[in-house]
C-alpha cells in the first residue's frame, strides 16, 4: 500500500512540475508584461504553499519505503535509496534556487515590477528544467525499483 501512495504522489509531484514548466510558464510568456505578472502572482503564491508540503510527503514516504524495503534484493534498494536521494537532493536544490526567486516573483507589484523581473522568470525557468530532470530520473527509479520488485 505504501509503495502505491508513493507512486501516486511521486507521479503527482513530477508530473505537476512538467505542467508547470513545459505548458504554464511557456502560455504565461505570450501574455503583455503586466497580465503574465499578474497571472503569475497568484500561481506562484498557491504553490509556494503547496509544494513544501508535496515534496515532504514524497521524500518521508520514499524513506519509509527504503526502510521497508530491507528485506528485499539488493538492486530494488539501491534503486529507492537513488530515488530518495534525488528527491532530497531536488528540494535543496529548490531551496537554494527557484523557491527564493518564487518568493520575490509573489511579492512583486505587477504595475511597478522590477527592470530585471523578466531576468528572474527566466532564471527560475532555467532552474525548473533541472530540476524537472532531476524529477523525471527520481520517478525512472522509483518505478523501476517498483516493477522488479513485483517480478
């Protein structure tokens, strides 16, 4: 049952943030500056909330899953344990990099924003490919740990 809700969550997760970067953020660039800021605004604030606490769940439950997966071959636990890794290594990354530029994005005044706010949209863009790479590789594992581990 664990492992289910796991790949639920983790499916989720990566496939929210491929939404985000390969569909919103693109529809978000065709709009006049102030209507993308002003759409943007809200977006970000929503998942500066969320997020955190989608990420958490997905890395407490891949933990879990590799302490639950000590009796099991070897090559499955060495595949959640990457897995685990690269979810934990993804929301450093995201703490280091997109969440500060998601928290200035939120905050700004889409009337008056900033010369270089185009600049802080690119770069959280930029920063969302990797990690949505990194994403895309975490589920690769996890699902790959989950399908020999049911052979």
């Amino acid at each position: 049952m664990l492992s289910i809700v796991l790949l639920m969550l983790a499916g989720t997760l990566v496939g929210s943030e491929i939404c985000i970067a390969l569909f919103v953020h693109p529809t978000l660039y065709k709009l006049p500056d102030e209507c993308h800021l002003r759409a943007v605004k809200p977006i970000a604030s929503l998942l500066g909330r969320v997020m955190p606490f989608w990420y958490f769940a997905v890395f407490a439950l891949g933990i879990a899953e590799c302490y639950f997966s000590r009796g099991t071959g070897a090559m499955i636990r060495y595949l959640l344990y990457a897995f685990t890794g690269l979810i934990g290594f993804s929301v450093v990354f995201s703490l280091l990099g997109p969440v500060p530029i998601n928290n200035r994005i939120s905050n700004l005044d889409p009337s008056h924003p900033p010369e270089n706010w185009r600049e802080l949209r690119q770069r959280w863009d930029r920063l969302s490919l990797i990690r949505v790479a990194i994403l895309l590789i975490a589920l690769f594992l996890l699902v790959s740990g989950e399908v020999i581990g049911h052979r």
